[in-house]
C-alpha cells in the first residue's frame, strides 16, 4: 500500500516576521528565517516593500555625497520647504537640491537636528553654531535680533511653547531652554537651565536625546532614563520618575508614535510607556525577536542612525547606516513575546527620512531625495526573499522526502519566481523557478467587457512543484526580482513522505 503524503501548510508565511533568536527547529512556521526587502501587508502576508523614486534631477550641490538629514519646514502659511543636508552644505528642494548654506559659514559634519518652532525651522548640531530658517534662506541664529545665550548643542526639542537645547561636551548634563516662543532668546525672560547630573539613578550618564510626551519631559541618557512633569514651566518642573539601566543609543531613534515613544537602547528597540511601567532592567524588548542581530550592528555601527514612523505604511524604520541595512518593525501587531514584527531591507543605501504632512514618506540616498513609492529602486529592480524556518513535520528524527510544494502568489505580474527548498540547513537549495501570471487590466470605457477580460479582482498565481531529496528538516525559500510589481505570499503547501528514523 502506497505510504500517504503529509503535508505542512504555510499559511501567509513569515506572518510574525524574522526570528532569528529561537531553535529553527523549535519556531512556529509562521515566523521566517530570512524576510529581506520585505514587509507585512495589511492581510498578514509577507509582500515585499515598495522602492523608492528619485525626486531630484539636479543633484549638483550634493555632488557624489549622501543626503544625511531630510526634514519638512512648515511654514504657517502652509508652503512647505524640504530642507535637506549633505556635503558639509544645507540645501532646499527636491527636484533640484539648492545650495542654502549661509555665506562664510564652515560646516564639518551632516549630523543636523532640525525642528519647526514659531514658523521657522531650528538647526543643530555638535561644535556648529546653530541656524534658523525663515522660509527664504538659512542664516546664524545669533544673527535674529534679541538672540542671546546660544549653545552649540547636539540636540534640539520644540515642546511647551519653547526650544530646550542640550548635548553639549562641556555640560554633558545639563538642559537649557528658551524663552517663551522665542527660539533664539537663551538670556531673560522665563529661558532658564538645569543641570541633572545629581538626579542620574546610577550616579552618571550624559544626555543623548530629549522627547516630550503627557506632558513630560523625557531626558533620555546613555544607560538611564529620567522623567521630569510640568516642563511647561521648566524653571519649577519637578522629578517624576527615573529609570535604571535603560539608555537610548542615539537621538536620531527616537520616534512618537502618537499614544508612545520608540527608541533604540543597547539592548534593543524599546517603548517609553512600557520601560517606565517595567522600572529598571525591562526583559521585553520590542525587537525580541532580532535581539542578537540588533546588538551585534550596534557594535559593528561607525557612521549615523536613522529612524521615521509612519502611521500610513505602519512601521517603524531603523537604518543603520554604516552598514547599509534597514530593519523594518510592522508596528500593529506584536507577537507573543510582545515584540514587533520584523523584517530586514539590505543593500538599500537609504541614508535619512522624513514624513511629510500629507503622508508621503521622503527618503535621502546618494542619487538625493526619494519618495517611498512603486516597485523599483530609482528605475531598478530589487530581491525579495523568504526563508522558512525548518520544518520537521512534527519529528525531527525521521527523514522527510518532499515531493510537492505548491506556492500561492498574490500579484507579481509576470514576474519569475524562484522556489527554492534545502535539507537539514546545509544552504545547498535545490531551485526551480515559474512565472506569474501577467494581468493586462481591461479599462471600463476603453476595451469592450466581450473583449478583454475583467481584471479588476486581485492577481493570484497557484503552482505545483515536483520536488526532489531527503533529509530529517527542510528549509522552503522564495525569491523573486520585484519590477513594477507588488508581490504577496498567500501560502505555500509542502507535501511530503514521512520516512525511516535518521
């Protein structure tokens, strides 16, 4: 009697994102071994990400350099300017990057933080004396009439109708703020300091980033956090709350989310709310399932971070620049361990961001500013690629013979797609590729409904793949070159001969 196939059905594959921290062979097949230039689809699918087209024609300013920061001035008059940095020179626009540095200033680094205050945008950064943008052109900030008391500083918040300003080498600890609706004014006034060196839990840090949020102000140091209320009168704020052992790595990772705020600690991605509900040394991490991986790019990291939320795309990007890999954090679903969703864009030279009011998500790069739209990266393709965890079929000491793997693909219009299957994680796939189905789409108005087919449901491309050898696991990938085309994962059915014990 012929021995009956038993099948794994993976059911929206990669649903919980990349799991590089548990057994392969103990995971849920609903996690994914590698999800690279990929997302989580509003259906719970594995779909690959959009690409970015280039906005800028003219990039001479910016010469073979990268875009370091993007940021949308708003002006109240609702003519919004980006303003974008590169090249030791600050620029404005998009199409063409026009150089805005102010004449005889010296800039020697790209790190800027910028911020919208009273209808002008703010600039900081370390050793550089800061800058204000009108609307018209950049200029020192000192040059405003009534300015006074001005530091160099690294690090910049608009909050409580005012400017607080800290990261200064000289005043690791310290924060100063300006006077009310006055960005430039650092003397008189209500403008004011503070020094928190004694309110540290462990006794030292030094101020990295800052964040307003339920009316508190959040001074985040390198290894501690620490919670002042009623900094809408900072000269008499008080302490409301301190954290032990929890820092944040960088200012340029932190992130509100609207109801939190997100950042990177040197132990993972972690949220406000739930790291001061967990007091000191918090064991849940947002990135918990990549917490290996996150730690080992902190440590690799030379260059800069970059970060955007978007509540239109519904992640969090986290760019480690350095070394040219984005993780991706679906924000509206957490797994079980309560962490996000996660997937992984390499190679991307994405270098900055920037939400816009409408929406639109701004990307810098080498080639200048982008937006986060269709499928090809300024003109070209990209890969898309799933790796299943390995799958044992419920006993990792038999040996399995998959014969069938059938793949359901959503979209991909005659696109190649490559599956791919290994055993026992020797990284020796067997591959066999087949092409998706092409849909023309029929217009209403322009092709007959008698002559043209009706495309206006969604594409979906099923397959039955003969496959070949042993072994005690197996490991099913998918990869495909995205083109023009959206692709999604709906399923893949693994079909196999269950054999003797290994």
């Amino acid at each position: 009697m012929a021995q009956s196939l038993t099948s794994v059905n993976l059911v929206a594959p990669a649903f919980q994102g990349i799991n590089t921290e548990d057994s392969p062979l103990a995971q849920d097949p609903s996690f994914a071994e590698i999800a690279d230039n990929a997302i989580i689809d509003q259906r719970g699918r594995i779909a690959c990400r959009k690409g970015h087209s280039v906005l800028t024609t003219n990039k001479t300013a910016l010469g073979s350099a990268t875009i370091r920061v993007v940021h949308e001035f708003q002006k109240n008059t609702g003519s919004n300017v980006i303003l974008s940095t590169g090249n030791n020179k600050i620029f404005t626009g998009t199409t063409t990057l026009t150089d805005a540095t102010p004449g005889g200033y010296s800039i020697t680094a790209n790190n800027w933080k910028i911020v919208n205050f009273n209808n002008n945008a703010y600039l900081f950064q370390a050793g550089h004396a800061p800058l204000i943008y009108d609307g018209s052109s950049v200029a020192l900030l000192s040059s405003v009439a009534g300015s006074g008391g001005i530091v160099q500083g690294n690090e910049v918040l608009a909050a409580f109708g005012r400017l607080f300003v800290t990261g200064l080498s000289s005043a690791p600890s310290t924060i100063y703020w300006s006077d009310l609706l006055q960005g430039h004014a650092y003397t008189g006034g209500s403008s004011g300091n503070i020094d928190i060196s004694t309110a540290w839990p462990d006794g030292y840090d030094q101020i990295v980033a800052l964040a307003a949020h339920n009316n508190f102000l959040i001074i985040f140091g390198q290894h501690s956090i620490v919670v002042y209320s009623g900094a809408s009168s900072p000269a008499s704020m008080t302490l409301a709350d301190t954290v032990a052992g929890i820092g944040c790595v960088d200012r340029d990772t932190v992130q509100y989310t609207g109801t939190d705020v997100i950042f990177l600690s040197h132990t993972g991605l972690k949220s406000f709310g739930r790291t001061i509900q967990e007091k000191s040394m918090p064991i849940s991490s947002l990135s918990g399932n990549i917490t290996k991986d996150i730690i080992d790019n902190l440590q690799s990291e030379q260059s800069f971070f970059r970060s955007v939320y978007s509540p239109e795309e519904n992640f969090y990007l986290l760019s480690f620049v350095g070394q040219n890999v984005t993780y991706c954090f679906d924000i509206r679903t957490k797994t079980a361990n309560g962490s996000y969703r996660v997937t992984r864009w390499p190679e991307t030279g994405f270098s900055a961001y920037a939400k816009k009011e409408d929406g639109d998500l701004l990307i810098g790069t080498s080639n200048g500013i982008s937006q986060y739209s269709g499928f090809q990266d300024n003109g070209q393709a990209y890969r898309f690629k799933y790796a299943s965890p390995g799958l044992s079929f419920g006993d990792s000491s038999r040996i399995k013979m998959v014969k069938k793997l059938k793949p359901t693909v959503v979209g991909a219009s005659d696109t190649t797609v490559f599956l791919k299957w290994s055993y026992d994680f020797s990284g020796a796939y067997a591959i066999e590729s087949f092409q998706a189905a092409n849909q023309t789409p029929a217009l209403f108005g322009v092709s007959e409904y008698n002559e043209s087919e009706f495309t206006g449901g969604t594409l979906v491309t099923r397959k039955s793949i003969n496959a070949t050898g042993s072994g005690t696991s197996v490991v099913i990938g998918v990869e495909a070159e995205i083109n023009s085309s959206q692709l999604s994962l709906q399923e893949i059915n693994v079909m196999a001969l269950i054999g003797k014990l290994a």
